[in-house]
C-alpha cells in the first residue's frame, strides 16, 4: 500500500468573516477549524501532514506549534487554489504516493469519507478524484460538469454559463491526487480566468488532456462539506456539531434535557445516567461521572467529576477534582487546582482557588477560601476568609480534620487551626490556633444599659 500525504489550505483571507485572527483559527464546537480538519486528517494515519499558510501564517503556525511532524509551507502572495498546493512541492518532491487535499475552512468532513475517498481513487487508477455533493442554491461553488455521466470539468460560478449554473452537483475543495504527475501539471496551469487566479480544479482538464483518469465520488449528506466563510456559516457549523455529539452522548446513556442549549466539547467523557440540564458547558478535557446532575447554567472546563456529584444552578468550575458524592453550589467558584473531597460541600457564593476542601467537609455560604488545605469534617462557617495575600505574595491556610470556623471570621495566612480547635464567630485570627483550643479575636462587647432613654433627654 502506498502512502498518504495530507495538505491542508489556509492561506486564504477569509475576507467575509470581517475578523482580525484567522479564519481557521475560529471555533465551533470546542475546537478551532483548523483542529478539526486536523483531527480528521490524523485519521488516515498519514506519512506527512503539510498546511499551507498564508494570510496571518504566523498566527496560524503558533497555534498549531504543539502538533508534533506537521509542516509548513507559505504562500505569499495568494495566487489561488492551485498556486497554494504548488507551494507544498518542496516536502512532497522525491516522494510517492496520494496526496489528500482539504480545505482549512471545512470541519464537518468525517474519517470514514475521506477513507472512502481514497480508496475508490486507488481502485480507480485515478491521477485526481474530486469528492462532490448535490446542494440547493449552490451559488457560491464550483460546478461538476459531466460528459456521458463522467467528470469533464470543473467551473467556478464566476466562470460558468448560464446553462452551467444550473447544475446543483458541486465540488467540495476536497481532492485525492497521485503524486506523480501532480507537482508538473500545477505549474502549467494558467489564471485567464475570471477571477485571475490559479484554480486547481483545472486540473481536470489537463489530465483529460493527458489522457488520465479523473474521477468524482459523489458525498450523501452534502453538509459534510460545508465551507465556513462567514460568522453565520461558523454558528451553522456549530449547531450541526452540537447535534451530533449530544446524539451520540445520548445514545451511551446520557441524559440531556435540552439537547439544543448543551454544548459538550468533543473530549469531554459523561458516564451513564448522568443528567445535562439546559446551558450548559462541558470543555476541554473535563471527565465527569456517573449519576451526576449538572444543573442550569454550570461552565467545567479541564476538570474531573467523580460519580453522584450534584452541581447546582450557575456555578464554574475550571481544572478542579470534585470526588464522590460532593455537592456544588448554586452560585460556586471553582477556580484551579482545587479538590473537592468526597461528600463535601461547597454551598453558594464561595469560591475557592487551589484549595483542598477535605473529605465531609462543609463551606456552605459566602467564603472565599485559597491556597488553602482544609482537613476532613470541617466545618466552614458564613462569610469566612482566608486573607491569602499580603499584597506581594500568597501563604497558606491550614485547617486541621474536625476544625469549627465560626461565621465572618477572617483566616489571616501563613496560619494554622489545629485539630478540632474553634474559631469564635467575628475573628480576625492572625496566630495559630492549637489543637483542641478556641481562638477567639474580636472586641469585647459592652452594653451602656439605659443609653436610649437617655439619648431622647
Ligand atoms: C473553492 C473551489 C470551488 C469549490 C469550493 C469548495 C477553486 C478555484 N475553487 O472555491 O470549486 O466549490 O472551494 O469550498 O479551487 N486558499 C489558499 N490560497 C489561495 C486561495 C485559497 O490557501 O490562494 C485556501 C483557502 O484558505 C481555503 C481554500 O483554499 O481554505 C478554498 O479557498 P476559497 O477561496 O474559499 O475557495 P472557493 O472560492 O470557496
Ligand atoms: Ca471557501
């Protein structure tokens, strides 16, 4: 079997978009455009993977420096389609094999075609193969013309007759070619068109020309190949996306009860039985639980939820572990490198950043704990704070298992409550407390008896 080279094209300007990044670097359903052709591209395990850029290339290549073996080639200026692939030539000369060409700015296309495509281009003998579509309105489109029910040519809209526009087969941007005759017959192709540009689907007719075998694999579902070149395209894209992940979530046993407003990214992991309300957002590599109820309005991001975690109406919670059984919110922050122990709770209006909330442990109203470690049966009393920044640095807060903090008191850090000591309400502890000890630092409390009739004389 003989290898598979990918190139990509995202040199284009994506005028339309009216953005100032990148066209392919905008998102849809938790992944940039171009991560998506990527992922797609991974798929046919190729030997190489090369993106032309162009427009913003810069920007394009720094987000894509963490792709291991990808390549790059520049095409400046833009001189069309066809112009764009002859800059790849450097990586490809000297190699053999099938090139597969995708388009930057199509994320819909699935592993399974692409796979199919090839292989009717090998099974064919064919120097190029075209994947095509039937659309309605197809204005924007190259049109598939056929002779005899073979592929004749391909014409741009801005080229074709009137007659021509009325063919609704269109040509997706997506290509098998052999690599053998391709690089020699890119260079002779011309731009007397009207658009002046380079357009590769000329190819075709050069290898009719040469007597080669071209060939169009016809696609089922025509949205497969949706191009993005607009905001509203992106939202369309977006929406399909979202429909078929929550599908497919759904299908494994997921609950969602409002499958048009759940947006889960593609990595995000759900056990069985779990329950999506409506608004709400699952991203990056977020793994959450069986039996768990992710109420209205919650945002996890890069976060792990054990099994049976309730978390309530309108909370967010990012690079965080909430073990088994915890119960979150309403209203919670979660911010990084926090772990919520088992049964814990963390109730409304309190935030924590990377602090440990032990195992049976209770922070139920209005408390901002960080950098804290917060023991296991703790009891974390209203408005309580632990003062973790001096203004240059942060310290730690240590509350031993079993530890009282009694409401509004503030924790002034670097401190420590020892094991099962009290912290009297309306604190403001600046010194360790021992184990088993109360600390108790406010005003005293005196009461002028008689003071309001006096007042009134
Ligand atoms: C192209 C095809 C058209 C097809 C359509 C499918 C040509 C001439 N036309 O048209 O037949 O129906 O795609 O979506 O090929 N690009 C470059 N460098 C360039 C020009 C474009 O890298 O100089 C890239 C773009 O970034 C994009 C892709 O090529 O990823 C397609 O370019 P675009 O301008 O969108 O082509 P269309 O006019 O849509
Ligand atoms: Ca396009």
């Amino acid at each position: 079997m003989s290898s598979i080279h990918v190139v990509i094209l995202a040199a284009g300007r994506g005028t339309r978009m009216n953005s100032a990044e990148p066209k392919v670097l905008h998102k849809a359903g938790g992944l940039s455009l171009i991560d998506r052709v990527l992922r797609t591209a991974d798929s046919l395990d190729p030997a190489s993977t090369v993106v032309v850029v162009g427009h913003l290339a810069e920007r394009v290549q720094d987000a894509l420096r963490k792709r291991m073996g990808l390549r790059f080639a520049l095409q400046a200026p833009q001189l069309g389609t066809g112009h764009a692939l002859l800059q790849a030539e450097p990586h490809l000369a000297g190699r053999s094999g099938t090139v597969v060409l995708l388009s930057g700015d199509v994320p819909l296309l699935r592993p399974e075609t692409l796979a199919a495509l090839v292989e009717t281009h090998r099974a064919r003998g064919a120097a190029a193969t075209v994947l095509t579509a039937r659309v309605a309105g197809p204005h924007e489109y190259g049109r598939i013309v056929r002779e005899g029910g073979r592929l004749a040519a391909i014409v741009e809209h801005k080229d074709a007759t009137p007659e021509q526009r009325g063919i609704d087969e269109i040509n997706s941007g997506i290509y098998a070619f052999e690599l053998e005759p391709l690089f020699a017959a890119l260079k002779s192709l011309e731009s007397a068109n009207a658009q002046g540009e380079y357009y590769l689907p000329d190819l075709v007719g050069i290898y009719r020309a040469q007597g080669r075998t071209v060939e169009a694999v016809l696609l089922e579902d025509s949205r497969e190949i949706l191009g993005v070149n607009s905001r509203r395209e992106l939202a369309d894209v977006a929406a399909i996306l979202k429909t078929t992940r929550n599908e497919e979530l759904m299908a494994a046993g997921v609950s969602i009860v409002d499958p048009a407003s759940a947006w889960i990214g593609p990595d995000v992991v759900i056990g069985v039985d779990t329950v999506i309300h409506p608004n709400v957002y699952l991203e990056g590599q977020t793994r959450i639980g069986s039996n768990c109820e992710i109420h209205a309005g919650v945002r996890i991001v890069d976060s792990t939820i054990d099994d049976g975690v309730v978390v309530n109406n309108y909370c967010v919670i990012t690079e965080s572990h909430v073990a088994r059984g915890a119960r979150i919110g309403p209203f919670a922050h979660i911010r990084p490198q926090s772990d919520v122990g088992e049964g814990a709770h963390v109730g409304n209006f309190t935030e924590l950043k990377k602090t440990t909330l032990g195992k049976g442990s209770k922070a139920n109203h209005l408390s901002y704990l960080g950098d804290a470690v917060i023991g296991e049966r703790v009891n974390i009393g209203a408005g309580t704070i632990t003062c973790n920044y001096d203004g240059t640095h942060k310290h730690p807060t240590i509350i031993e298992d079993g530890a009282f903090i009694g409401s509004d008191s503030q924790l002034v850090a670097p401190v420590r409550v020892g094991q099962g000591a009290y912290v009297a309400a309306g604190s403001s502890i600046v010194k360790d407390v021992p184990p088993g000890a109360l600390g108790i630092a406010r005003g005293k409390q005196t009461n002028k008896t008689g003071w309001v009739e006096k007042r009134k004389k």
